[in-house]
C-alpha cells in the first residue's frame, strides 16, 4: 500500500509526520519511507541509517554530433521547449530546458543527435534497522524535479512488494512535481497547520486531490495555535481528520535537533497511533 | 529599480510573513510580486484588490480525434511520457501525463492528434492596502510550468515599477530549489534567504545558497525563531561567515506572527514590541546593504 504525505504549503510538518508515522507502525509492518521532496530531502535528518546502496539518476539529453548533420533545421522546429537551437552553423542544446521527450533525435534524418545521460541527482537507498529509507537529492542548478521523482518511485517499485507500506515524503505545493508523488499513491495524507496560510494552502492540495480521485484526510499540526477554521472547513465538506498534532515549543526544540518525536512526546505518539490504526484498517480494506 | 527576492529553501520558516511586513514598510515605494504561485499566501496578509486579471497559457496538450484515429498505436510508441492511455484499443491522452512535447502529432500518420495550448492559471494586477500594485497569480490544479508563470508575474511587477517609477520590487519565492525557484532569482538585486534554526532549515539554506552563488547574486539573511536552538543558530552564522551572507537579523519564535495572520496583518501592523522593531530595523539593512 502507497501513502503519501502532502501538504499545499512548506514547513507544515509533512517530514516530521513522515519519520514519526514510519518509526511507529514499523514496530509492526514491514515499512518503506521514500523522500520525494528531492529539491530538499529532509526526512535523512531524522534517522540514522546505514547506507545499503547508492546510483545515480541520469536524464537523456540530445548531444549533437556534427559529421553528417546536414543544418537541415529538423530538430529546432520540432522541440516545443526551445532546448534545441540552431545559431549559424552548429547546433546549440540547452539540456535544463529538454524534458527528454526524444523528438529531436529519432526525428533527425541524418542522426546527428543521439540521446546521452546527463546526471540529474543521486539515489541512495539505507536501513535504520527498522525500516529501509530512500533518499533522491537534486543536483543544484537541474530545474526539474519530476524525472527524479519519477525513477525513485520506479525503484520503490521494483525493490518492495506489496506487503510493505510504503510512505512517500512529498514536496510541497500543488504543481507538478506534487502531482507525480501522489499520482500512484492509495491514500494522501495532508498535513496542514490551524493559520490562515495553512487553511488557504490545504484547500489548493484538496482541490488537487479531489481532480486527482484520490482518498485523502487532513492531519492538524500545531494544533491551538490560530484558530478552529481549519476544523470548521473539514467538517463542512465531509472530510475526516486523522489527528491532531499539538503545538508546543519544545516539541520545535526537539524536532530543531533532529530527534523524533514520539519517543518524548506521549501526546504526539497517541495522535499518530490513530493515524497508523486508521492505514492499518485502510490496508485490510484494500487487501 | 532594484528587485529584492526573498527564498528560503525550507517552506514555514516565515518568508511570506516577513516579505509582507517589507511590502508595508516600503509603502508606495515598492511593488510586490508573490512569485509563490504554488500556494500563494501573501493576498492573506496585504489584502489586493484586482485592477486586471489574465488567463496565463503555457506549454501545450495532446489531443487525440477518435473519429481520424485509426488506432495505429504509433503515438503510444514514441511517447516517453507514459501519457497516451490504450483502453479497448481506443488511444487517448492522460493530461496529467502529457508534456506537450507534440512528437505524437508529428508521427500520427493521419494527422488525428492537435495539440492545444494549456491554461495553466490566471495573474492579477491588483491594488494592496499600502495603496501600492502587487502583481500575483494561481497556478491551475495540478499544472506544470510554474517557472513561466513566476516569470510572468515578475516581469510584470518590474514593468509597473519602471512605468511608475517606483525604487523596488520586492519578490516573495517559493520553496525549494528547482524552476519556480530559478525563475525568481533571474534578474534579482538582493537575495534574502529565510530560514530557521533547525537541521532541516540548515541544511536547506544551504542547499538553495548553493543555487544563489551559481547565479553570483549578493545575498543576506534572517534567522526567524532564532532561540528554539541555539546550537544550529552558530552553525548558521558560522555558515553565513565563511560565505560573505550579510546576517541581517536574528527574530525570535513568537506566536504573534500567527496571531497576526489570523487577523489579516502584518507583524508590523500588529504589534508594538520587539518583533516590530527587528523587522524595521532588518528593512533599513536590507536598503543599505543594496
């Protein structure tokens, strides 16, 4: 079974409900937590792990090869994103603007643009002893994160099966790169706090869910801070509240540190042992 | 005119809320462009009203005619997108899928598949309670390219800026470090980078600083809830030494900040203390420092 933690805006809490929720119902099941956040993968922070296996992600960009090219302009008019130039007599590639779609290349009469890895981001796949953890990060400057995300999903796929739970740490926001950690999923968990940002943010990840079909609930962290709106919203539209995560300071101190939570906190563990009980009934309805 | 964009790598650490105190303490001097156009918050807190609103249109879909097909399967074959469905031999895109790369329609040998260019959200021009334009913008559900719109609402904002002769434009980012986030750097004066005292906040500060010194753009920075860990707080100003990032201010964890927020304002507009007096302060370094 696939769980995705979401939320529409950052820094709500998806990375600390992510390593708590797979720490906790790892005591019982088999458990795989995926950080798809590969713009700023967090969820490592949090646990200390042995490095089991590591590869690089590649994507494949034209490189032009100027022996038979002929300047016959082909490749220019047929990339929609503008990654293939033709300045004068050579042939210019701009490889953060090419989404790999392979146009340019298998459409080149004299081919003269054959299709090279270029490194995007590094795979590394770890256990806590627990649990296995896998971790993507993004080489700074590659603009796209959707390709990354898609080959670790593939890897999540191909290395566990479907006796595990696996739990997708996913970025924030509503736009695609959200939209390919989530598509697969089973079930969203959105994770949103009681502010104003956080109801008007939660509202755009509801609204994405609900375009994409998918069952989902809402998890309130920091709860007591602001106001009940957020209650008020869930309630009104039938969508059920998994739990409530209270706001405290020290727990900001622990999760400062890069401790987990529900070891200290028996307040934080009773929230998630809901949360787990309600995937664990998820799970047998599924199955 | 200079432009003054704010990021943080980590989402939550208070960008939007200390972007928007700037926004009222730089009055009709400035213009505001809320390039966060994933999850928008700043309309919360500075109140616009719209003069103009447009359809933003990027990148392009696959559309397959089911009365032309012919169900030849040769879309399905050079389709590295995953996008093009086959249900009972009936071909068909899923939009989500689709990139708008068009190589399906140009091998479709009967010309059945168009591609149509894409809404993927509106932009607005609008009038802020300071009596200033901000200029911002939702992302459709679900949609790509947000780096265009971000690009979209900023050139905009710095176009109402020159026309009107205003000193700044100041951008409120998105989290993270790809497209949306490259977009709104290209072309910036000053960054300031948010960010929090917690391992998560280092370690991205770090990561997003990395992409600010590619662009060699000039950059400082504030540590928001600087007092939940005093630890990382020297790792970041150590951090922020070795790379010549001006600290502009330390604020400290203070639930006014919500509290604010909850009422529709600034934390300049809502308390007197010291919070308020930080962030004045941070502002004139910010002005000076550019």
């Amino acid at each position: 079974m696939k769980i995705a933690i979401a939320s529409g805006k950052g820094g709500t809490g998806k990375t600390t409900l992510s390593t708590n929720l797979a720490s906790l119902i790892a005591q019982t099941e088999k458990v795989v937590l995926a950080d798809l956040d590969v713009e700023e993968p967090n969820s490592g922070l949090f646990l200390k792990t042995d490095l089991l296996h590591s590869e690089d992600k590649f994507k494949m960009i034209p490189e032009w090869n100027d022996s038979a090219c002929t300047l016959c302009g082909n490749c220019q008019e047929v990339c929609n994103y503008h990654a293939v130039i033709q300045i004068m007599d050579s042939i210019m590639v701009f490889p953060e603007l090419c989404h790999s779609c392979y146009a340019c290349s298998e459409l080149c009469p004299t081919d003269s643009l054959p299709m090279v890895p270029k490194k995007i981001g590094e795979l590394k796949h770890s256990s806590t002893g627990d649990f296995d953890f896998i971790e993507s990060r993004l080489v700074i400057g590659e603009e796209q994160a959707v390709p990354l995300i898609k080959q670790t999903l593939q890897y999540v796929d191909q290395n566990f099966d479907n006796d595990y739970i696996k739990f997708f740490d996913s970025p924030p926001g509503t736009s695609c790169p959200v939209i390919e950690a989530t598509k697969d999923a089973d079930f969203i968990i959105l994770i949103t706090e009681p502010t104003p940002f956080g109801l008007n943010d939660v509202i755009l990840a509801i609204e994405t869910m609900q375009e994409l079909k998918k069952g989902f609930g809402v998890v309130i962290n920091r709860y007591g801070i602001g106001n009940d709106d957020i209650i008020d919203y869930c309630n009104e539209n039938s969508i059920p509240i998994l739990a409530k995560i209270p706001n405290k300071r020290e727990i900001a101190e622990t999760y400062s540190k890069g401790e987990l939570l529900f070891d200290k906190f028996p307040e934080v563990k009773t929230e998630l042992a809901k949360i787990a009980t309600y995937i664990l009934a998820l799970k047998t309805q599924l199955a | 005119m200079k432009e003054i964009v704010v990021i943080s790598g980590k989402g939550g650490t208070g960008k939007t809320s200390i972007t928007a105190s700037f926004a009222v303490l730089g009055g009709q001097d400035v213009v505001v462009a809320d390039c966060d156009v994933d999850a928008a918050d700043m309309h919360l807190l500075l109140q616009p009203e719209p003069i103009k609103t447009e359809d933003f249109y990027s990148g392009e879909l696959a559309v397959i005619n089911q009365d032309i097909c012919t169900q030849c399967g040769k879309c399905f074959d050079v389709c590295r997108f995953d996008a093009i469905t086959v249900t009972d031999s009936i071909h068909d895109v899923d939009e989500l899928s689709c990139e708008g790369c068009g190589y399906c329609a140009r091998v479709c040998p009967v010309e059945a598949i168009t591609n149509i260019p894409l809404n993927v959200g509106k932009w607005h021009i609008s009038k802020i309670k300071t009596g200033s334009t901000m200029v911002h913008a939702k992302l459709g559900i679900g949609a790509d390219n947000s780096g265009k719109l971000v690009a979209k609402v900023k050139n905009e904002a710095k176009l109402i800026a020159e026309k009107e002769g205003k000193d700044y434009v100041i951008v409120d980012g998105s989290p993270g470090v790809g497209c949306p986030v490259v977009s709104s750097l290209t072309g910036a004066s000053f960054v300031v980078l948010v960010t929090e005292p917690s391992i998560s906040g280092l370690h991205d500060l770090k990561r997003v600083y990395e992409l600010v010194a590619k662009f060699k753009l000039k950059a400082g920075c504030i540590i928001n809830k600087a007092d939940i860990n005093t630890k990382v707080n020297l790792q970041i100003k150590e951090f922020l030494e070795e790379e010549g990032i001006v600290h502009i201010a330390d604020l400290p964890y203070d639930e006014n900040f919500t509290k604010a927020m909850t009422k529709g304002q600034t934390i300049v507009e809502y308390s007197d203390g010291y919070l308020k007096r930080t962030i004045i302060e941070s502002w004139k370094i910010i002005l000076q420092t550019i």
